[in-house]
C-alpha cells in the first residue's frame, strides 16, 4: 500500500513531466517538479524525487542537472527523437 495518495503513480507521472517539459536545452528545477506532480494530487519531497531520479537512471532514462543555481533536471535520453515523430 503507498504511504501517501497517489504514490504508486509518483514514478510514472515524473517520468511523464520529464519527458513533455525538458529537452536538450531546457531543463525543469526541482520546485517545479514538486508543483507538477502536487498538480496530480502527489505530494513529494526533494530527497524522495532524488531517489526517483535514481530508479529511471537503472530503467535506462538517465536524468542530468545543469550547474546553475537552482540546477534544473532534464531527461538525457528519449524513447523516440523528434525527427522520429
């Protein structure tokens, strides 16, 4: 059972911001991660999204930080490129 309200959706729903909000070139900092995912009804904190960041790295989505201030997190690798759609 998960601990909070839709916590089993947590992983998937990142991935999905991830990947419709960052590319190459644009990233999404981690106050905005929070505020997109409480837009689904998921409560999450930084740590609990690092360890997410971590899971998606091991299922082969690797995810990148740039060295601003805040750092913005961003998808390295996509299931299909644009020039595929």
């Amino acid at each position: 059972m998960a601990k909070r309200e839709n916590q089993k959706q947590k992983l998937v729903r990142l991935l999905e911001i991830l990947m419709r909000e960052t590319d190459e070139e644009h990233g999404i900092s981690m106050a905005e991660i929070i505020s997109r995912l409480a837009e689904y009804g998921i409560s999450a904190e930084r740590k609990s999204i690092y360890d997410d960041f971590l899971t998606l790295e091991e299922l082969g989505f690797g995810v990148s930080s740039t060295p601003t201030r805040p750092p913005k997190y961003k998808l390295e690798n996509r299931i299909f490129e644009i020039a595929e759609l």
